[in-house]
C-alpha cells in the first residue's frame, strides 16, 4: 500500500478534495447550510490556498482518501476544516498525519493559533485532537448541531 501526501495546487486536485467535502458532509448527516457550505464548495481556492490557508489531500495507491483544510480564522489564528478519511481508510493513521502535517502547514503559514469545531459524536477525532493538545474553548462561531465542540491549542 502506496501512501502519499499533497497540497492542493491544480484544479483537479481542488475537484478531489471537493469530492472528499462532499463526502464529509454526507457522513457527518447534518445541513451544513449554516455554514454556507455550497459556496465554500465553489470557492475552495479562495479558501484553502496560499498565502492564508492550503488543503491537504492523502492518498492510498494514488487513489484520494482523506484530507483537510487549513484556512485563516485571523491574522494569527488558522482554522482547520473538513479532515475526512474515507471509511475503507480509517485504521491507517491518515488521520493523524493529516492533522500533524496541518499544523505544520499552519506554522508555516505564519499562524501562532488553531482552532476547529466538532461534533461530540465523533470520539475517535476528538481523542485524536486532545492527544495532540487541542484543549476545549467557548464557541467562537454559531453551530446549531447538538453537541458541538469547539478546540484551540498554540502551534
């Protein structure tokens, strides 16, 4: 098994990772309307790209299977958004190293912060985070969903 790691940089590495949202959504079963997500759909680069932000795609035998957005939620503080392994993935720490590689793309950015929101149903994303110092925090945005929590920690 071939496990590689890329930036999102050409459109159809952009239409891979819109896929992979798409599919987060659906596994997550929630409207993510209030979070204005057909347009963040159609505006991914504007979001996820240098110089505030980058996306981050993992791949097994060239095929996608997960990824995560890093974008600006201030001048010091980035957020991260979307991380997604496809389910037939899960078990090969994809997740963790998207996460650490986020961070560091984040450090790179030039940001001192990260934030992220999740939902308390997702255990194994929240220990995930907690291992690696996310500390919960007061919401910092609206999320009607039952049960979300919101994550800092200092990079």
């Amino acid at each position: 098994m071939d496990i590689t790691f890329k930036i999102a940089e050409s459109d159809p590495e952009f239409e891979q990772a819109k896929g992979l949202f798409q599919e987060y959504a659906t596994f997550l079963d929630i409207d993510l309307c209030f979070q204005n997500f057909s347009e963040e759909l159609e505006n991914l680069r504007k979001q996820y790209y240098k110089p505030d932000g980058m996306l981050l795609l993992a791949y097994v035998d060239e095929l996608p299977a997960g990824c995560v957005g890093v974008r600006q939620f201030d001048s010091e503080t980035a957020e991260l958004k979307r991380m997604f392994v496809r389910p037939e993935y899960r078990g090969y720490k994809l997740g963790k190293e998207l996460l650490e590689r986020a961070m560091e793309g984040a450090k790179a950015l030039g940001y001192q912060k990260m934030k992220l929101d999740t939902l308390a149903n997702l255990v194994k994303a929240r220990e995930l985070y907690e291992s690696y110092g996310f500390q919960t925090t007061p919401a910092y945005r609206f999320n009607p969903s039952e049960g979300a929590i919101y994550m800092e920690k200092m990079l």
